[in-house]
C-alpha cells in the first residue's frame, strides 16, 4: 500500500534514475579498463576515440548543457502547476506532481548530468600513452544519452502543453475514480463479503496522530482478527482527518485478554494509515470532489466555462454510472471458517450524490449548458441505478434542482432545464417499471 503511492513522491523515479545512471557510469569505465588495449577506433563512424582533452571538453559540454536543460523545464513545470492550481483548483496539482512523464523528463536529464560527471573524473592524462585513460566507451555513450535526452526534451514540450488541457486533467481524473471503484467496490463482490452484523460496546482503539486517512489494510486487519480471534469494525473510512485520540476502530470478543487486546491495537493502528494530504487509491470521494471543483471553478465569474463544466461532470457520469449498477456492498468479511471476523466501511454513493449535485445547484443555475449536463448525469444514474434507495435520492435531487430553478435569472433557461428535468424523471420511471415487471430487481 505505501509502495503503491510512491508514484506520488516526485523525487522517487529521478533518485532511481540519477542512482542508475551513477551505477551505469561505474559499470562502463571497469568495462573500459578491463578493454583499453583492444578497443577498436572507428573515427568518424558511431564509436569514435577522441582523446583525454576531447573527452573532457565533450563531456563538459554535455553535462553543463543537460544541467541548463534541467533547470528550465523544472521551471515550466513550476509555471503549469502555478497555473493549473489558480485555475482547477489546488487538488489537481498532485496529478502534474505524479506524472510519471514529468518525472522521467526531469529524471533524465538529471541522470545524464550525473553521468557525464562520473565519467569525467574517471578521465586521466599522464605524460605517456600507457599513463593516460579516457574510458572511450562511456563517451561514446554519454553522446548517445545526449542525443536520447533532445527527443525527450521534444516529448517533454508536447507531454507539458497537451496536460493542462481540460480534457486530458478530467480523463485522468476519472480513470482514479474508475480505479477506486474497481478496488472497493468490485463486481463480483468477495466470496467472504457477508451482511455485517451490528455488535454494541466493544474496546476502542484510538489514533495517536493527526492527519487524514489515506489507506486501510483490510487484508491485514482481517488476518489480525483471525489470529486473534476477535471481531475487529473499523469506524472511519478513507478520507476522514483524525485529530489524536480519536477512534480508528473497536475490537470485540477479546475483552479480559490484555496481550490478545494489545496486538489487535497495535496491528490495527499499523493498518490504518494517516497522512498530511488525501489521496484517490482508496479514497472514492477525493476522486468525485475533484472532478466537482473542476466544474464549479469553472462556473466562476472569473473563468466562465461552462463548456468545462459540462466536461468534467461528463466525466462523472463516466465513473459513478459502473458504481450505480453495483448493490451496496455487504461490510462484513469472514475467515476460511465462515466467521465474520472484520466489518469495513464504504461511503453510500447518496453521500456521493450531494457532493456532486449540492455544488450544482448551487454555481450553476445560470449556466444552462452546465445545469443540462447536471440533469444527465442524474438521468444516467437514474436509469443505470439497481439499488431504490439511490434512484430515490436521484429524483430528491433533481426536485431540489426544480426549487432552485426559481432562483435563476433567466426564465426561459429555467424554463428550458425544468423541461429536461421532466424528461430525466420520466426515462427513470419507465426504465425500472421496465424492469420490475421482467422480474429482474
């Protein structure tokens, strides 16, 4: 689990990279060495030998150069994150600080430099022949690193202008939704996801840090409770901050057996990680919430972009329609034996819903091209929703949606979404009579 988010670590490729390419340098001058009387020299062909004074100069030139190289785009990417954060809203900014093609351009160029440096001080110039050694083979590459290092810096161009397109920050966007939903919300359910019984009191275990939780071990809380032969319901789910002392969880059945109780604390505790700053891995509303900051910011006055609005709650229907298809899931986990030895937590997709349609209704009742795209994303749920509890909390919605019309500015647009919001009532109620009568809900 924490491997997995180190792709959210901007240094981590670069460090790999530039260590790589240290090892890479060292590997080559021994290959250099143990060959320096029977290297061939093919002058003017793609191995060449230049000599301990060109070796220098060339390798000079190609790490100076690569450093320079370094330093701007590092500086572009500062500019787009600047950019990017006064405009969708400062949770993007992660999504440019992830990229692995960001990180592999800076990496790179960062790893060419390094190697160009270590390759350099392996040069030496006696006053003989048999006292000098320039490591020929590892020039030649660092030349063939350089030349890898000008298509990248194309790629880079190219890869930095097609990311801070709308288009391309709300896809991705989604494709974290559409993960998130697979993971805690998969189809088919687990073979030990049983309905999760509602045991009372139980022995609290507490956190001992502040911050947001950012990941739960259910793997390992359920072996922890098997081990331990207790009942453990976890009370908090991803995404809710904890100040310290707060409840994580409850253990139940062990009560009386202080080193049973100790363990289950300490693996519950290691199991549930805290962090500075949410994360979309299993935290389904973070996902939702960005692509709804991407909408209503660009309702503001000051950006006034329906056309973007419309696109990122496209993109919500894209990853909560799958989600509406799929039953509550059941809490409850057993062990090989049957026993219900873990309860987990998921957010309700109702919860999901007023975050999306609170926001709405609320930045864009004088943007009928966005309130329009606000009735099809709820006519789509609708329609795809198995579940009556949440096509119920669709039509309140789109009710509370008709209310606020009263509101809008501009009659004939209220006149024009109240049209379609009859329309999105209407296809709901027919698909599911639909349904009920083929006997399949």
């Amino acid at each position: 689990m924490r491997l997995t988010r180190l792709r959210d670590v901007f240094w981590f490729l670069p460090l790999v990279m530039a260590l790589s390419a240290i090892v890479l340098a060292q590997v080559l001058v021994e290959v250099d060495r143990a060959l320096a009387d029977t290297t061939p020299g093919w002058e003017g062909g793609f191995f060449v030998r230049v000599g301990a004074s060109g070796g220098r100069d060339l390798l000079g030139a190609i790490g100076g150069s690569m450093l320079a190289v370094a330093a701007t785009s590092f500086s572009i990417t500062i500019s787009v994150l600047a950019t990017a954060s006064s405009t969708y809203g400062p949770r993007l900014v992660r999504n440019f600080m992830n990229d692995r093609g960001n990180q592999f351009v800076l990496g790179m160029f960062g790893a060419t430099f390094l190697y160009a440096l270590m390759v350099l001080r392996a040069i030496t110039a006696g006053p003989t022949v048999d006292t000098t050694f320039v490591p020929d083979i590892a020039v030649n590459v660092a030349v063939g690193l350089a030349v890898v290092d000008v298509l990248v810096l194309v790629y880079f161009i190219n890869h930095i202008a097609s990311s801070i397109q709308v288009s391309t920050l709300s896809a991705r966007v989604r494709s974290e939704l559409d993960a998130v939903v697979a993971e805690l919300y998969p189809d088919p359910a687990p073979d030990n996801a049983v309905a999760a019984p509602t045991p009372g009191g139980g022995t609290p275990v507490t956190a001992t840090g502040s911050g947001f939780v950012i990941g739960i071990d259910e793997t390992a809380l359920l072996r922890t409770a098997r081990e331990q032969g207790c009942l453990i319901a976890i009370e908090v789910r991803p995404g809710d901050h904890l100040v310290d002392g707060e409840v994580l969880a409850r253990i139940h059945g062990i009560d009386g057996d202080d080193e049973a109780t100790s363990g289950a604390t300490d693996a519950i505790r290691d199991g549930i990680e805290l962090g500075e700053t949410r994360t979309p891995y299993q935290d389904i509303q973070f996902a939702v919430q960005q692509l709804t900051e991407m909408a209503v910011r660009a309702l503001s006055p000051g950006t006034n972009d329906p056309y973007t609005a419309h696109n990122a709650l496209n993109e919500l229907a894209a990853g909560l329609v799958p989600l509406a298809r799929r039953r509550a899931p059941d809490l409850g986990r057993t062990d090989d034996d049957g026993t219900v030895r873990l309860i987990v937590t998921r957010l309700p997709m109702q919860e999901l819903l007023d975050d999306v349609f609170g926001a709405v209704r609320t930045y864009a009742l004088d943007a009928p091209i966005a309130m329009t795209a606000a009735i099809m994303l709820a006519r789509r749920i609708g329609v795809a929703a198995v579940d009556a509890d949440v096509r119920d909390h669709v039509t309140l919605h789109l009710d509370r949606i008709d209310d606020a019309l009263d509101r809008a500015s501009d009659p004939v647009n209220a006149e024009f979404c109240r049209g379609e919001i009859a329309q999105a009532r209407s296809s709901i109620g027919i698909t599911h009579q639909q349904v009920d009568r083929e006997g399949t809900v």
